[in-house]
C-alpha cells in the first residue's frame, strides 16, 4: 500500500518491466503474417525523378509491393499539411507551403526522402528488393545554406516559390525599439549561429499498420508521441477515410524530444500497404536512416543588437533571424524560427523595447521541426551571447551586468514586450542561489589548480526564461472497477517522462488511494476522446491538471454518496485525507469504502448509477506557464588541444510546484545533457556542394556521453507557483535545453578570454575551440 | 543452413540459422526475446549489449554462428523469474532509466564491468560506460546507479 503525496519521491512504476526486458516497444511487437516494409531513399539533394523502373524488384522471391509517388498519387491521397500556429506572412497573406507527399513527386528535395515504399515476405527480402529498384535520377545543383536561399537568383527548391520565401514574421514595437537604440549610450551587435541537430531518441522510429477488411478499420501501432493529432492527419487529409477508422496505438516508445510528434510519411504508406496486401506490414527505420528523415531542429542564424546605458542598464533588443526549414514546412515547422522564438526574447531581463523580426526559407535539406525547447533555446542562446559579449566589450563584470538588469519580483506581473504573461517568479533568487552554489569564493583557487595542471578554466552564468507549450486541451478519465482497481487514462503521453508514475501519483495523492492500485493508460486513441500528447512539456500543465480535475469530480461525486450514508446534508460532508466526514460528528467513510459502495445499488444516492463515481473530464489550459531557472557552468580548456572539459554544473530552477523530485531531476538532467551536447559536440551538418548530410551517422554526429557530463547539483526555487492552473506547476521537460548551451559555451569563451578570442559558433568542438586560440595568438 | 547450439539463460537451444544471422537477431526475432534492443546500425548505441560466456558483447556485431556453443545471458535472464538484480534494483532506485530503450544494454554493460572492476570510481563507471548512449538521462543517475549496483554486488 502506498499513499504519495505531491511532491514525492516516488519511484518509477514503468520501472519494473523497462529493467527486466519486458517493455513493448513497436519493434517487439509481431503480427500474424505481418509483411516487412523498407523505405527507398533519395541518395540526391536534388534530383529530378525521370521515371522509376520496379520490374527487376518484383521479380525477387517474396518482393510483394513496390509503391512509387505516382502510384500514390494515383490512388488521390492528399499531402500532409503543415499545422504552424504561424501560417501567414506579414502582409497578411498565406505562407507558401509547397505539397509534402508521402513519397517524392517528380523530383526529390533532400537527401533521405521517401521515393519508393517496398514490401516482402521478410525484410532481407526488402532490402534486396531496394537495390533492384532503378529510378533514372537527374541530379540537379542543391542549396543547403538559408542564408543563401534568400539571395536573389539563388537556385529554386520549388519552381514556384519564388525566392525560396516561406514566410516572414515580426512582433515588438519596430519604431519603439529603434528609437530606444539610437537612444541608448551603446548598440552592441552579434551574430549569432544556433546550430543543426537532431533528437536521436535511442529507438529509431517504425510502425506496424494492419487493415481489417471485415470492418473497414485500420490499426497502427507507431513510435509517436502523438496519437490523436497524427491520426486525424492521416485520417482527413491523407487516406481521406473517417478518423473513426484508425485505431493508433503509441506502445512503449524510447525517446522523443519533439522528433517523435510531427506527421511522417512511413505509417500512411504501411497502412495503404496493408489494406492493399490484406496483411500487416511493419518497417523500422534504421539508424542512417533516421539521421535523414527524423526532422532536424535549430539551425537559426540571427544578428542580435542590444542596447545598453553606461550604467550597466538595458534598454532595447532587436533580433533578426533567418530560419532554416528545410526542404518542406513539416508539421509545425515554420512556427519556430517565427512565433516560437520570438514569445521568449530578452530572457528574465527588464527592457523598455523589445522586436523580433525573422525569415524562414526553403533549402534542400531534411526539414525542420520542435526538438527540445522548439525557439525558446534559440532566443535563451541569443540573449546570453549578446549580453556576455556586451559585458566583455564594455568592461562590465559579466555577473554584476546580469544581476542589474534582471526582472525584480515587485516588478511581476507583468506583460513583455513580447506579450509573455509573466506572473510569478523570483529571478533574482533564483540567480544568487545558483551562484552561491557554485562556489564563487573558491573559483580563483580552482583556476589556479587547473592552470598548474595546464588547463584554462572558464565559468559562466545563464539565467533563462521560457514557457509552455503544445496542444492546450487534455483529457483524464478516472474509471473504478469492481474489484478495487482503478483505471487512470490520459490523453498526453510519455515518451520516457514517467507519466505513469506521476499521473497516478497525483490521483493517488488526491484521493487517498493505493498508488498500486491505478492502472494507467496512454498513447491509444481508444483510451481518451482526445489528446495532446507530448509537446512544449505540458504534461503536468495539462495532463497532471486533468488528473486534477477529475478527482476533484470524484471527490464532488463521493461528497453525494457520503451525505446519502451518513443520511446528511452534502453541504456538511467535507474530504480530506482520502476520507469524507461530517466535522463534530464521528460519521467517516474513506474514499476506498465510498468507491466500494458505489457499486452497491442499496448504497447510491438517487440518480447515480452503479459505478458512478467515474470522472470524464478535459482540462483547457488558459494561459500558457513561464518555467524560468539559471545554470552555472565551469569548464577547462586545453589550449594546446581545444578540449572542453565539464568540470562543475550548478542549476536552479523554477517549475512552481514539484509533483516528484526525482523525476524532475531526470528531466533537468537530460535536457542539460542534451543542451551541452548542442553546445559541445551536436551538429546536423551538411556538405555545401553535395547537399549530403556529412554526420550521418553515430560514428560521425557526436552525443554526449557519460564522460562528457559534469559532476551536477540541482535544486528548486518552490516560492512562486503560478496560479495560472490549480497545481500551480510550469512545465520543466525543456528548461535544460534553454539554460545549457549559454552556460557552457559562455564559460569557454571566459577561459580564453585572456587571448581575446570573443566568440565561437556552435558545436565548440576541440579543433574549432583549437583554431579560435591559434588565430588569437 | 549452419545449425548452432548454445545455451540462453541457462536453458540449452539449437536452431537452423542463415550464416548472415547477427546474434541480436537470432536472439529476439528466433528465441523471442525482445529485451535486447537495436538503436544504431555502426555499433555505437550499445543497446543490444549481452553476456557471452561472461563478457559483455554488442550482439549486432557478432553473428550467431560465433555464439556456437556460448553461454549468453540477456537482460531476461539476469535475475530469475519476478527478482530483479542488484544492478537492476539499484537503475530503479536511482532513477537510472527513463524511456527504457537503451537500459537493457546499459544494465548489461554495467553488471559486466562491475564484475571486472568490483568497487570502480565515478571516472571509470563513465569511462567504462563510453559504448552504452543514454539520450534520456544525461547519464548522472546512470552513473549513480552503477556505484550503488557495485555497492549491493560487493555485500
């Protein structure tokens, strides 16, 4: 028996089949008769598809299908639509978004795009049957670069969008921000690159599709983090069948970090595939794969110019940004360089003028969709770069400039020049706090060590702001069963998070009742009416809300069942603890006797039926929560080799309330791995003339290992939970991600501060850190 | 084609196999046993990490006809039926998994180094864990994990 409350440690109970091998991830489910599907790929940038001959394919024994785009196209499947929250450009009209079919039309835009779909017996018979395929390509010259897609002349993506133009963006006071520039003691300028990456979740992505023909449905077991938007996709605008058809399931899935939700082309392929062959049909991606058709994340270039007061005081930020998108607007693909970026400028900084204007381009390259923070990393990175660097130019102390110019608690609430609801908070406790864990008095013997040991050392702090996200409804539904189990379904969904530890925790908690007792269900579209999923990290904001709120109608419920035994008043009847009594009275029932008699038709109050305690319900968020929270970083440079080493990691943050300590810090962990992994090591990096992704692979795309991670202390600043749900929680999957790559690439650069070199684009890898130092010397 | 025998879990097995069969897939699509997982195609990622006669192996860089006459031990066969093993128990304790995907060759991997280096320091748990990626955890509470393990598999 185990009854948590709000804010424990309670251990992972998904825990228990994840470490003995019994976890159900796609690839270990086996369907009768399934079919193998593989995904021939475009080895070209850019290529014009004169024809495509399958004859010597089909002639392999067990090759059963080979799908081309025309005979997608023939079967008149629609195109995924993009879904951007951003979908107009800023004279009003539509972004140009070009058809994203399932599998290439005509030419091919990047490498790694779906040309042909393939189905056999066996999947060595698949393979086979890719090579034998012979599509007459026609490479054409690529362009890989967003800045010089924008050029005028440079050569197109698409014939018909002109200038390779998505669409442009702008929020803030142009006129008032300007005049603040041109008021202000100094403009200070940088640009500033936010690398190319990409998530590799551990576990590629790959569906299995099953068409039933007696009943018309499909089911469509996937690694997504999405089960409910994807369906509907897939369902109205590509298959163009009732949504009611598809049956998506999401089993365990291994990671996601964004590169998981958005709408891919392989499962409406398998299901086509299925319906067409009678049989299940199942395809994993592999790694190589994965690396050019997972959607990539980042890759923003801005020039950012602050100003600021000879008092140290700042007065202006205007951030121009050139977004790249790829070779197509992905799911939701154009909202990041544009809105995405744009809410969280200027950090936790006060500021009386704030603009942000951006473009977002077309490039023959994998597209671009949310990883990780989804813009709020990116503007988190440009407002520590350009304030570091104006600290370093100017002759502040980088820590005395921050410390004066953060936002004051007096000064909360209060709207940004962005339109950010901020409410609640305390950045400037939250800055000393992570200063004076990082032991600011005993930095200058460190840095003596290190320089004994023939190490530069470096430190940097990184206030950060951000907020929420994703999909704004969620629903919970708590359903009790006779025999004392309790089913808790969820629309949202772990890709790893825990939700199945901390949804019952906080119903458990709630309620009074035996955390073993609930069984939890997520990722199915039979298991909610609807769904968010996982994006923006919402769960707690949305799912744990919902989880909330459907046991405030249990408790509502029970408080009726109650008064009917204590044949009482229901105004009287009060709950706390997991029991309802009558205060003065020794009249008490827990919430476990109140479920028990909700299946006794002797025991019900008028009007409630047998079970009637079940609560069916959808939380809608109203305003979006600012998560906010500072790191420390302190690194040693090898100046002979341009190594990093993370040596100290200090975090604060502010999420409001913790719901459990222990899976927050893995969230904060992660996102901080994944943040120094995009600061250090990541880069999605493509080949200028070819168009060829040149860190393909986990031989060549650098993750962070364990010996890359610093020693790490955490803790939470619990003074300010937002009222703007009744938790009171912010959201903390991605606050990693925004804190890191300014913390850790700031304190490189204070460890060679000393041979001026000023700035360096990421990934700081040791030959570039290496270059830097020879070049200042 | 080749016809192997060897025995998994303790239990003895023989099959037919084609010569190209990895070992990892001999393992989860032949004998079912799906805990050890495949994240990469370079052997890089380390989730399908076993045991052969004792030494942790990356089991998609071994075919299964190299396994003739092994005795190979999975994440399923670690600890009998309803027990969990130390290291294990100490991953759940610590908080050392999060989606799951790369902890049965993570914990592979660590009961194996454990065995060769019974009380390791922090710096050769991470260096020792270089072949096992995590993209959850950011490996602090893997780390942890595996001392504790060490801790519990000394008494």
């Amino acid at each position: 028996m185990l009854k948590p409350h709000i804010g424990d440690s309670v251990l992972r109970h998904e825990d228990a089949r994840f470490l003995t091998g019994r976890g159900t991830y796609v690839d270990d489910i086996t369907l009768p008769n399934q079919a193998f599907a593989a995904v021939l790929r475009s080895p070209h940038a850019h290529a014009r598809i004169n024809g495509i001959d399958a004859s010597a394919a089909l002639a392999i024994s067990g090759v059963l299908l080979v799908v081309t785009g025309e005979d997608w196209l023939k079967q008149g499947f629609g195109p995924i639509p993009t879904k951007s929250a951003v979908n107009k450009k800023r004279d009003g009209s539509p972004l140009n978004e070009p058809p994203r079919h399932c599998l290439a039309i005509g030419k091919a835009r990047h490498v790694g795009e779906a040309v042909a779909l393939v189905v056999a017996e066996s999947h060595a018979a698949a393979l086979n049957a890719l090579d034998a395929i012979d599509v007459d390509y026609e490479a054409l010259p690529a362009v890989t670069d967003a800045r010089k897609a924008l050029e005028p002349g440079a050569l197109l993506v698409w014939d018909d969008i002109p200038g390779n133009f998505c669409l442009d963006f702008e929020l803030g006071d142009k006129a008032a921000t300007e005049a603040s520039l041109k008021a202000s003691d100094h403009v200070v300028e940088l640009d500033v690159v936010n690398n190319r990456v990409t998530a590799v979740p551990i576990e590629p992505r790959g569906a299995i599709a099953s068409y039933d023909a007696k009943t018309d449905c499909y089911t469509l077991y996937n690694a997504t983090q999405n089960v409910h938007a994807n369906r509907d996709t897939f369902a109205e605008k590509v298959l163009h069948v009732p949504k009611e058809k598809i049956h998506h399931i999401a089993p365990d899935v291994g990671g996601g970090f964004g590169v998981k939700n958005g709408v891919y082309p392989e499962p409406a392929l398998l299901m086509y595939a299925s319906r067409k062959l009678g049989r299940p049909v199942k395809w994993i991606n592999t790694r190589s794969e994965s690396f050019v058709s997972d959607s990539h994340g980042r890759n923003q270039m801005s020039k950012v110019r602050l100003g600021i007061n000879k008092d140290g005081k700042f007065q202006a930020l205007y951030t121009e940004t050139i977004g790249d998108l790829g070779a197509f607007c992905w799911t939701v693909g154009p909202f990041t360089p544009t809105g995405g970026s744009a809410r969280t400028q200027g950090g936790p900084y006060a500021f009386k003028a704030m603009y942000y204007c951006s473009k977002a381009a077309f490039t023959n390259t994998m597209p671009m969709d949310p990883y990780r923070g989804a813009g709020r990393p990116e503007a988190s990175f440009q407002i520590e770069r350009i304030v570091e660097c104006a600290a370093r130019k100017l002759g502040f102390d980088p820590v005395e400039l921050r410390r004066k110019n953060l936002i004051p608690p007096t000064s909360l609430p209060l709207k940004t020049a962005m339109g950010l609801d901020v409410d609640c908070g305390d950045f400037p406790q939250v800055f000393e706090r992570t200063l004076a864990l990082s032991d600011r008095a005993g930095y200058a013997k460190r840095v003596e060590e290190s320089r004994r040991k023939g190490w530069l050392r470096g430190f940097a702090i990184a206030p950060y702001m951000e907020c929420t996200g994703g999909g704004p409804k969620e629903f919970a539904g708590v359903r009790f069963q006779k025999d004392g189990s309790v089913e808790l379904a969820v629309g949202s969904q772990s890709t790893g998070m825990g939700h199945e530890t901390s949804m019952p925790q906080i119903l458990a908690a709630r309620l009074g009742i035996d955390f073993e007792s609930i069984k939890y269900r997520q990722g199915d579209t039979e298991a909610t009416p609807l769904g968010g999923g996982h994006g923006g990290s919402r769960n707690l904001e949305l799912g744990g809300n919902a989880v909330h709120q459907a046991a405030s109608e249990v408790i509502e419920k029970g408080r009726k069942l109650a008064a009917h035994q204590f044949d009482t008043d229901e105004a009287k009847v009060q709950f706390e603890d997991g029991h309802f009594f009558v205060p003065g009275t020794n009249q008490t029932m827990t919430m476990r006797e109140a479920i028990e008699a909700s299946f006794d038709p002797s025991k019900l109050p008028e009007g409630m039926a047998p079970g009637g305690l079940d609560a069916n319900t959808t939380y809608e968020r109203g305003v979006i929560s600012i998560p906010n929270g500072c790191h420390a970083a302190e690194v040693e440079v090898g100046p002979e080799t341009g190594v990093v080493r993370m040596v100290g990691y200090w975090v604060v943050d502010d999420f409001g309330t913790i719901i459990n300590p222990l899976l927050c810090d893995g969230q904060v962990m992660g996102g901080t791995a994944q943040g120094i992994g995009q600061a250090l090591l990541e880069v999605a990096h493509y080949d200028p003339e070819s168009g060829q992704m040149v860190t393909g692979s986990l031989t060549d795309y650098a993750l962070p290992r364990a010996d890359t991670m610093p020693p790490m202390t955490i803790e939470y600043y619990e003074g300010a939970p937002t009222k703007k749900n009744p938790l009171g929680v912010k959201g903390a999957g991605e606050a990693g991600c925004c804190g890191a790559p300014p913390a850790v690439v700031n304190a490189v650069l204070d460890a060679l501060k000393d041979y001026g070199v000023t700035h360096i684009d990421m990934p700081l890898t040791p030959e570039k850190v290496w270059r830097a130092i020879r070049a200042a010397r | 084609m080749p016809r192997i025998s060897l025995t998994v879990n303790g239990k003895p097995v023989a099959h037919e196999v084609e010569a190209r069969t990895l070992l990892v897939q001999y393992l989860r699509e032949t004998l079912k046993l799906t805990g050890t997982h495949v994240g990469c195609d370079t052997s890089q990622c380390g989730a399908c990490v076993v045991h052969v006669d004792g030494r942790a192996v990356k089991s998609c860089t071994m075919l299964a006809v190299q396994a003739d006459g092994a005795r190979v031990t999975t994440i399923e066969g670690l600890a009998p039926a309803g027990k969990l093993h130390p290291m294990q128990q100490a991953f759940h304790e610590n908080h050392g998994l999060q989606c799951g995907f790369c902890t049965p060759g993570m914990v592979m991997a660590s009961v194996a180094l454990v065995q060769g280096n019974p009380d390791p320091t922090d710096a050769q748990v991470r260096h020792g864990l270089e072949g096992n990626l995590c993209r959850c955890t950011g490996y602090q509470n893997i780390v942890k994990a595996v001392l504790a393990g060490a801790k519990a598999m000394r008494t």
